[in-house]
C-alpha cells in the first residue's frame, strides 16, 4: 500500500468521523431544540388558561366587548393543545412523545371538550351566577392540572437536556480519541519510518558500514528503505574488496621494499661480509704457498686454523643466506621425526660445552613430530645469544614444559634486556638492536630471522616474553601433532 493510499484512507476515515459527528451533533441540538421548543409552548398553555380565566370572570361581571377575545383564545388555546400532542410544522413543534405526556394531553384534550361546551353555553345565555361559579371551579381544576403537566415537561426537557449534553460530551470526547488516534497513524506510518531512514542514513554516512533500515512496508518508504539497504550491502563489499585490495597491496609493497632491502644487504653480505673471510683466506693461502717462504710447524698449524675458522665463517654466512633464501621463497623443508624435546634441548647444549645452564625439563614431556636438527638449530642460536649478552658468570636457564595442545620452551639470561619497541623487530631479516651493537658481537642478523622461520615451519610461535627485572627471555611453542 502506498503513503498516497495510506493518507487517503486515513483522511477519508477522518472525513467520515467528522462528518458523523456534524450529523449527530445536528440531530442531538435538533432535538434539545425541539424539546425547548415544547416546553415553551407548553408554558404558553399555562398562560392561555389563565388569561381564558381572566376573560371568562369579566364575561361574567358583564363586560362588553369581550367575546371575540374569549373566542380567539379559545381557538389559539385548542389549537396549540392539539400541535403539542400531534405536533405542528407551523410552530415548529414535534409531537409528544414522552407516554406520561402524552398521556395527559389527551386527558387534557378531552377535558377541554367539556370545558369549551361550557364556555360556549355561557356565551349564549345570560350571566348564571350558580353557573358560573361551578364553571370557575372546573376552569380552575383543569388550569391545574395543564400546569402540573407544564412542569412534568419542563423537568423531563430538562433531565433530557443534560442527557443531550453528556451525550454531546461523550461524542466530542470520542471525536478527540478518534482524532489523537488518526494522528498517532500518520506518526507510526510516516513520521516512525521517516526518522529510521534519516537515522539509518545518518549512522552510513558517519562510517558505520553495518548500519541498516528495517522499514518493514510496502510503500514508498519500505521502497526507499531497501534501496538504501541494496545500495549499503553494495558499498560494504566494495569497501570489504578495497580494504582487500590494499591489504594485498600493502603486503606487497611490504614484500617488495623487504626485497630491495635484502638484495642492498646482500650486496653489502657479498662486498664485505663475505669478502674478509675470503681475503683472510687468500692471504693466508698466499703466505703458504709463497716461493722460498718457510715456516716451522706451529706456524703452519696456526695459519691452517686460521683458514678452518675463515672457511667455517663463510660456510656458516652461505648457509644462513641459503636459510633466508628458503623462508623468504616459503620453501622451508622439514625431515620430521619422533623424538624427546628434552634431550634436543641437552644435546644443543652440550654442542656448546657450557656449565652455567640451569635446565628445567620435564623428563615425562610427551614424544612430538619435528626436525632434529632444525631445532637443535634454534637452541643452540638462543642459547649462543644468551651467553653472547649475558655478563660473566650470568645466569642462563632453559626450561621446557607441556600446555594444552604445545610445548613451550623458553630460554633465560640476566643480559642487558630488548627493549620493549625492538622487540618485533629483533625477528626481522639483518637487523640488529642498538643494544645488541654495543656489545661488538659479529654477525648479520639473520640468527632470530632463522629460527622464527623454522619455528613457524613447524607452525609454532617464537617471541620475546615480558620478564621481571634485568636479561631477556625469548619463549617458542610447539605443537603436539604432526
């Protein structure tokens, strides 16, 4: 239904109500009219029996002259007493209708018969003083009895007036309740869903994407409700895709600015990194092989240790490059297999060969699927940067124990400490904190890179935990299946 057929509905139904009401209205006055009417015609009975009275005593004391009045007011008195009865379209008068009135019109109708005999009788013969006293007794008796029926009139016109009136009250208050309630229509239908449109549009229009208009009508406000809502559902994807869109652009750019980065630390890697353990090789290979040159035996074994240490440095920096190559490209190969978590952990450390570690280890933690080697691979570069970091005679601590559905290890050391803004930063490939720097430790940053790339390989999570007082504690998980 549509809001021109709504209001013209409505503004019919209002027409009729009002027109009910005039009609009704009308007829209620018309009828405390009528009824005003009656009793003042009624009164006017009263008056005439008197006045006839009056006449008749001086047609007796033989006044002159005085016939015709009594005739006419005989004819007017008989004439009114039968329009008050039959009712009279000359006077305006409706007939009785009340039965006791009625009832007593008759009754009067009947007694005036006897009673303008009478007038008429006198009239035509001369003046009977007996006569006329018995007539004055009987004129008097029934100007009586027309003013008792005078006055029921009046006390039922009354009593029926404040009827009138109540029901004037009653149909004006209903004609307000119908009004309020025609009102309260047009506010629900129109004003209601007109404000949840404004509402709806306002909420969109300040960034709230989910806002939607629930206008459940079928006109031109539900029409305008669903459009709105089509064209929100609309905008909500198109933003769903843009945000998309930049998300994948972003991380692309964030890929993109990362390779330029590594190939501009790689070419530092290959003009510097791995340029000095070459030209430390060369030279010491140069030195050997020089024509004439000799040396005794210790010297040889040093230069020859040199060239190992120089040869394992560049083993290791090539290794790394090739481990950074594979976690950028996502082609991280695992060989798993079922072991102990805490014997991984004590074989890395007695790799290292250092007596200042506190092992907490659950001998019951359960068997996991990983890559022994990989992980002894983490450990033992967590546990290198701990001693690395941590001052003589620190402390370090390894512990290693079962939650829900992972292992959690975590390694412990009363160093210097991350600060709190390096501490995403510290995974990142060639970066290396300030405090770290302090210290004068070798190495390209790839050592946390490595291992935050294993662990997540073996989809664990590696970070640095907030810890109480001096050191730093950096915590990984493993997950229990395969």
């Amino acid at each position: 239904m549509t809001i021109k057929t709504k209001l013209v509905i409505a503004a019919s139904v209002f027409l009729l109500i009002s027109i009910t009401f005039m009609v009704i209205g009308f007829y209620v006055v018309k009828d405390m009219s009528d009824g005003l009417t009656f009793i003042n015609y009624a009164g006017q009975t009263r008056y005439k029996t008197y006045r006839l009275a009056w006449l008749m005593e001086e047609h007796s004391e033989g006044k002159k002259g005085i016939e015709p009045a009594i005739r006419k007011e005989m004819y007017e008195f008989e004439r009114l007493l039968f329009s008050l009865r039959d009712g009279n379209k000359e006077y305006a008068i409706k007939g009785a209708q009340d039965g006791e009135i009625l009832s007593r019109l008759n009754k009067h109708i009947k007694d005036w018969a006897e009673i303008s005999a009478l007038i008429e009788k006198e009239l035509k013969t001369s003046v009977n003083k007996d006569w006329i006293a018995r007539y004055h007794v009987v004129l008097e008796n029934y100007v009586l009895e027309l003013d008792a029926t005078v006055t029921i009139s009046e006390s039922k016109g009354k009593a029926k007036g404040k009827t009138s009136i109540s029901e004037i009250y009653f149909l004006a208050a209903f004609s307000l309740f119908i009004f309020f309630a025609f009102l309260f229509y047009i506010y629900r239908e129109m004003t209601v869903p007109l404000r949840n449109l404004i509402n709806g549009i306002r909420s969109f229009s300040k960034g709230d994407l989910k806002a939607r208009i629930n206008i459940a009508s079928n006109d031109e406000m539900g029409e305008a409700a669903s459009s709105f809502n089509n064209m929100a559902n609309e905008l909500e994807m198109l933003y769903n895709k843009l945000n998309s869109t930049v998300a994948q652009l972003t991380k692309a750019n964030y890929k993109l600015e990362r390779t330029n980065r590594l190939r501009g630390n790689i070419v530092t890697i290959v003009s510097h990194e791995l340029k000095t353990p070459l030209t430390s090789i060369k030279g010491f290979v140069h030195t050997l092989m020089r024509e004439g040159a000799k040396f005794d035996e210790a010297v040889k074994r040093k230069y020859l240790s040199i060239i190992n240490s120089e040869t394992d440095r560049l083993s290791k920096l090539i290794n790394d490059m090739m481990d950074m190559t594979r976690i950028e490209m996502g082609r991280m190969e695992l060989k798993k297999e079922l072991v102990s978590i805490s014997r991984v952990i004590r074989d890395a450390a007695a790799m290292l060969n250092i007596s200042d570690i506190e092992f907490d280890l659950k001998e019951d933690i359960s068997y996991i699927w990983l890559d022994k080697n990989r992980i002894e691979e983490v450990i033992l570069n967590l546990m290198d940067n701990a001693v690395k970091y941590s001052p003589k005679g620190g402390r370090i601590r390894i512990r290693a124990y079962e939650e829900k559905d992972f292992i959690k290890i975590t390694v412990d050391d009363e160093g210097h400490g991350i600060q709190e803004n390096e501490r995403e930063k510290v995974f990142d490939a060639f970066y290396r904190a300030p405090s770290g720097l302090s210290y004068n430790s070798k190495g390209l940053g790839l050592g946390l890179y490595i291992c935050k790339g294993i662990i997540e390989a073996h989809k664990g999570e590696i970070w640095i935990e907030e810890k109480q007082g001096k050191g730093t504690m950096v915590a990984f998980t493993l997950p229990k299946g395969e």
